[in-house]
C-alpha cells in the first residue's frame, strides 16, 4: 500500500484515484465503476479521470502486492451459479 501511496503523492492524487487510474491504464475498453455513498467521493472518483499514470508508475504499482493477489472468483462456486449474468443460455 505503501507504494501506491507513493505515486498518489506523486501525482497529487488519492489512493483511490490511483486505484481508478490503474483500471483504465491497464485495460483498454474496460470502464471502472465506483459506487460512492457520499457526493465528495463521487467527485474524488470522478478525480481520476484527469490522472495519467507513465509506465514508471505502473511499475511501481505492480511492486505494490505480488501477482495476481487480487485474482479469481468474485464470490464462491456455488454462488456464481446463482448470478443472471453467469448463466449459460439456454
């Protein structure tokens, strides 16, 4: 967390917006969505928009955790089955 911390303050950014930025940066065509509670953090969110992260950055950021940490399944097996969007048609 420490150097994603970094390169917010770096960039003049929260953490948050860092987190945003990173999604847009790494995956063209893919649209991260928040779901603020507060209307202050919509506009933080809404923040990121305006953050560029360079490659330098990205690295930094991957130095941040180890890979692939945060991969796999949103939810169990048994629940995934249950989601509309993960049934097969039929």
């Amino acid at each position: 967390m420490e150097k994603i911390r970094e390169v917010a303050n770096a960039k003049g950014a929260t953490v948050a917006q860092i987190a945003i930025a990173w999604v847009r940066a790494r995956w063209e065509g893919i649209v991260p969505l928040v779901g603020p509670r507060k209307r202050e953090r919509l506009s933080e969110s809404l923040g990121a928009l305006n953050v560029k992260l360079t490659p330098d950055d990205l690295s930094e950021i991957a130095k941040a955790g180890p890979k692939n940490a945060a991969a796999g399944s949103r939810y169990a097996e048994f629940l995934m089955r249950e989601l509309d969007s993960e049934r097969k048609a039929s």
